[in-house]
C-alpha cells in the first residue's frame, strides 16, 4: 500500500510523495480542484443523504457521514467516509448518527469496523460509496491495516492534539487539530 517513509509522511500531514497534488502546508492546498468531483459524487448523491463534516479546514482529511435520503432528523445507522488529504487512502465503516434541527452526533469509526455495513438498509449506500471511492483512484485500507500500532513518536505527537485519541494507523492516517 505505503511505504514506512510514505506513512510517516502523511502521520506528519505531509503528501506522502512529492508529486502528490495536495499539500496541508500550502495557503492554496488544491482541495477542491482534486477532491471536488468526490465531495460532489458524496454530498449531492440521489440514493443517500450526507452530512460533510470535515472539509480539511481543521484535519488530514475529509469526512463525509452518509445516511438513507430524505431524513430531515435522523437517528440509526449510518456510513462515514474517511478521506486522505496526503494520500490515495480512504477507509469506511458503520457508525451511528443523532441529527436532529439543533444538533449533530456521531463517533469516529475503529479498526475493527473498517469495511463492515452491518444494517442492510445501509448496503446500497456502501455500494455507491465504493464505487465512488474506485472512480476516483483511492485504495480502502482494511482492518488489519487499520490496527497496526503507530510508532511511539506518533503516539506521543497525537497525545498534544484535541481529537486525536487512539495508537492505531486509523488514528495516525485521519488526524483533526483545534
């Protein structure tokens, strides 16, 4: 999938290739002229509604909670969608959502439930996301992937941050600051 070096790279918010056309460090970071065609695919889809809640603003990555169309308020079982910004690497897996007119929940995924859809009303859903995800040259990460362990320096950098809780490369591959 990635090298070491690459993975150590995109730990540190960098383009895991110097040919990579988005870089964190950037004023103009290229975002939207390379993922705009995905976040349009996620956000405007006629099979599922998608609440777009990370936009790179505050992270490594873009992350999108897709849930079954047409669900003003909502409460159940959803799909979020984990992008990298410095790398062809995105991951997906069920989480649960509270939407309502005031407010907005949901929890991060684990490397456990990377690639498992367990609700069946949420399989169409899975299937376009997929299919997204292969239009656009990423490659899923699997859950063995997801639970090795970050090297120690890692663990120790994300421990200074907010909402980086976690030891795993999930948590190393998909960072957010405040």
């Amino acid at each position: 999938m990635l090298t070491d070096q690459e993975l150590l790279k995109v730990f540190a918010w960098l383009p895991y290739r110097e040919n990579w056309p988005i870089d964190r460090n950037q004023k103009e970071d290229n975002i939207e002229n390379y993922y705009g065609s995905l976040i349009k695919c996620l956000t405007q889809s006629k099979i599922f509604d998608t609440y777009f809640s990370e936009d790179g603003g505050l992270g490594n990555y873009l992350e999108f909670i897709c849930y079954p169309f047409g669900q003003h308020a909502y409460d159940g079982n959803a799909i979020l969608v984990c992008i990298s910004l410095c790398s062809p690497i995105a991951a997906y897996g069920q989480t649960t959502l509270h939407k309502t007119n005031n407010s907005i929940g949901w929890s991060f995924i684990s490397p456990e439930t990377i690639g498992s859809i367990g609700d069946p009303r949420l399989k169409s859903i899975e299937k376009e996301i997929i299919k997204t995800i292969e239009d656009n040259n990423l490659k899923l990460i699997d859950k063995v992937f997801a639970a090795r362990q970050l090297p120690s320096e890692v663990i120790e950098r994300l421990k200074n941050e907010n909402h980086n809780a976690g030891t795993q490369y999930l948590h190393g591959l998909f960072q957010k600051t405040d």
